[in-house]
C-alpha cells in the first residue's frame, strides 16, 4: 500500500514566473526598455533560436484566459513580478498609467478567482536607464529601486500581502559580472562583490520602507536559489571546498537576508583577495533592519564539490573557483536536456539548515521544476504526457514533507513554471510549466501534469 501525504491546511499550492517571461508587449502599453530587449537587439545570436523577448507567452493580453487556466487546475497562489521598466519607464520619474492599470486588473482578476498574488519586484530585468548609469554598481540606482519600490507597495499593497524584494539575486551577480551569460557581459571579481553587495543594501532599504507603508498583515521577503553543497569525502580539503562553495552561493545572500549579517569567513576570503565591496556608514545598521519575514526557496540541483586539483591562474579573473572544483558524482540522476542533477533529498536538506541555523524562517518552496527539450514527442491524445514532470515534483513533494513533519516552517509550493515561458538566453528550448504554449499561434493546452497538481492541490496531498 502507498503512503498517504498530506500537507498542513492552508498549503500554498501554486506556480511561479516573471514580467520578462511571459509578459511580451515589450513595446506596447508605454513598457521603457530593459536590458534584455537591449541585449537582444545587440546580440540576437546568443539567444537560442534567435527568439527575444517581445511577445514571450503573451500574458500581457491572455491574462483572463490565464488566470482562470490557473484556477482550473486547483492554484490558490501565484508569484508573478512587476516589470520596473513598465511601471516606471527608464526607471526614475512618471508612473505608467497603462502599465498600473494592467497589473490592478491581474490582481483583481487573481482575487476575484481565489488566488492571492505574491509580487516580486526585480527578477533580472534592470531598466536599461538603470543599467546605463553601472546598474547595482550604482549606490543611485539602488535609491531609484527603493523609490519605485515604494510606489509598488503604495500602488497595490492594499490588495498584495506578500512581497519579495528580489528573485535569485545571485544570479545577475554570477550572469552579468563573473560567467558572461547575461548582460552587462562583465567578468570582473571586484565588480561582482559589489553589485552582490549593493543589491542586499537596495533589499534592505525596500524592506524598510516596506515596514514604513504598514501594509496590514503584509510580510516582505526574499526569494533565493539554494544549492546545497556536497563535499566529494569527508576529507578535510573536500570539506573546506564545499564550505566555502555554499559561502559564495548560498550564504552570501543567505546570511544577509535572515540574519541580517554576512558570514565572517566570506568578508575575510574576500579581504585577503582585496575583493571587498566599498561600503558607507550606517550600512550593518540597515541590513539588521532588512531582514526578512518570509523566505522563497528556489531549489533545482545540487551543488557537489571537491578540493582543486590544480592551482587557480593568479592572473585570471577573481573566481569562487579558486577555492573549489566541481565533482561530478558517478551514478547521479540527470535531467538531460538541462545537464543538472536531480537529487530530491536536497529540498529536504535546505529546510532542515533553515530550521537549524535561520530560526526556522516562515519559507515555502517558490521554484522547482524540470525542464524538457521537444515535448512534443510525448504527445498522446492531443495531450503531452509528462509523466516524468510528475515523478519529479512528486518526489520532491515527499521530501518536503518530511521536512515539515520534522517541524521545518515551510508553508507551500510553487513549480516553475504555470505554463512554458521565455527563458533568458534558453528562449523556448526547454518547457517547463504545467500548461504548454505553442510558441506560434500561443494556443495553450494543460498537460498531464495539470490535471495531476490539479487533483493534489483538491486534496492538498497524495
């Protein structure tokens, strides 16, 4: 006989995406330019199939149709972002009323069907503006963000209680100013340490005016990719590559964000390297007061490291590779067409460090998901079966639950994604949602996976 699974009553059963995802109208509703439809137009090669960001899924004109897909299929949460560069063109200065407009009808439309909107305010997508005067190198453009951030809470606070400063904010670090997979196509260590530290500072200026608009039954949070890391062998080298692995990628944000403080072992790799960020007065006193009240959970794979087996170039750029090599472990589970381990027991592992080192913070699963190349092979009847989607977020689901049988804090799950969605430079190669979207004519159809989360979500387990 099966086990039965069941989650604690009020689970967040739901999907995550982004404005730049699946929006399009790029170029409609008065929308300024951000940095990918710039990056497109410089660049359009480095972008798979050659396929930017202006129409996307379209969401920008299927809301409705979507929201009541969501509904269909048994979401009581959704997390979406605000475009800044729609809500603000260029940044700084004149609200967009269209653009206000838009996001209230989503949001009422959300209501209206029972869902409740989670808002993230930055999910990659700097105004260009912005970008142009250094992006999050620019203690200004951190101000220009508090300010629209304001005017987001001010706009939409009254009906949106849960909020999130930024989503995987790691990763415009790791794309834009170390590994050259976003713009500005920097690969400097210096730069890198300062974007990542400006970025907590904008978080924590948002977080306190967030607290300064008084948002009844409101809470501000975070949404963070967490890869755990697993040393090769308990040999003592193994494990200092793993600690400092999850220095660089985890508890860089991680720290900041719940704690209010970052790790000391960080700030002195980084000094010994002259890699420190340029600081002002008052900034420990203002990450204290940015902590968070909820904490989203990314999780895809796992991190698995080792000790180098060869000295870094000095004379390279300044990498978190210096310190550590990656280890691939034989016999691991793959998810092919992504090239990433799945390993569900990291979930597992992420909540129990939450619970045991970050007061056990509120925290919910914002992202999980898998990625898959031609679907279309897998249609049966019309219909894509995705059989391998659901052994994937089934098992994950178990893990998570014994998390919270264990008394970890976490509060819902949300897959990336509702249904398939531009990805950055991946555009449509990999599908990942519960619904699927023909990149042409934009027809979407659920696939099986739908109609399973859809029969989890009725019966808030399995």
């Amino acid at each position: 006989m099966s086990k039965k699974y069941v989650f604690p009553e009020g689970f967040w059963w739901g999907s995550a995406t982004s404005a730049t995802q699946i929006e399009g109208a790029a170029h409609e509703g008065g929308k300024g330019e951000n940095i990918w439809d710039h990056w497109y137009k410089q660049e359009p090669d480095r972008f798979f199939e050659q396929i930017g960001p202006e129409t996307t899924s379209d969401f920008y004109h299927r809301y409705k149709e979507d929201i009541q897909l969501m509904k269909e299929i048994g979401h009581n949460t959704f997390r979406m972002s605000i475009s800044w560069s729609r809500l603000i063109p260029g940044g700084r200065g004149k609200v967009n009323q269209e653009a206000v407009d838009f996001y209230n009808h989503v949001i009422d439309e959300l209501i209206a069907n029972g869902i409740e909107p989670f808002l993230t305010l930055f999910h990659f997508d700097m105004p260009l503006e912005m970008q142009n005067e250094g992006g999050w190198e620019n203690r200004e453009v951190v101000d220009a963000y508090q300010h629209y951030a304001k005017i987001a809470f001010e706009l939409f606070g009254d009906r949106v209680k849960k909020w999130f400063t930024f989503n995987e904010p790691i990763v415009p670090v790791e794309g834009g100013y170390l590994y050259d997979f976003h713009y500005p196509n920097v690969v400097d260590g210096k730069r890198a340490t300062q974007v990542a530290y400006n970025t907590m500072i904008a978080h924590a200026k948002a977080v306190v005016t967030f607290r300064e608009c008084n948002i009844r039954d409101g809470k501000i949070g975070i949404v963070l990719n967490l890869t755990p890391s697993y040393p090769r062998s308990q040999h003592p080298a193994d494990l200092k590559a793993s600690r400092i692995a999850d220095l660089f990628f985890n508890r860089s944000f991680l720290d900041p964000a719940v704690l209010g403080e970052y790790p000391e072992e960080l700030i002195q790799i980084l000094r010994d390297h002259h890699q420190l960020p340029i600081t002002q007065n008052g900034d420990k006193e203002l990450l204290m007061a940015g902590k968070v009240d909820i904490l989203g959970v990314n999780y895809y794979q796992p991190r698995r490291v080792k000790a180098k087996d060869h000295l870094p170039n000095m004379e390279g750029p300044f990498m978190p590779e210096w310190f550590f090599d990656l280890y691939e472990m034989p016999g691991r589970k793959m998810n092919p067409y992504r090239g990433w381990e799945i390993y569900e027991k990291g979930i597992y592992d992420i909540m129990i460090n939450l619970k045991e080192n970050y007061n056990n913070i509120e925290s919910f699963i914002s992202e999980n998901g898998m990625g898959v190349q031609d679907e279309e092979r897998f249609v049966n009847n019309g219909q894509i079966q995705d059989d391998y989607r659901i052994d994937f977020i089934r098992e994950h689901l178990i893990w998570l639950h014994k998390a919270i049988e264990e008394g970890c804090n976490a509060r819902g799950y949300h897959l990336w994604t509702l249904m398939d969605n531009w990805s950055w430079m991946n555009a449509y190669k990999n599908r990942y949602g519960f619904i699927s979207v023909d990149v042409n004519t934009k027809k979407r159809t659920l696939k099986k996976s739908a109609y399973w989360i859809k029969e989890v979500s009725e019966k808030n387990g399995f």
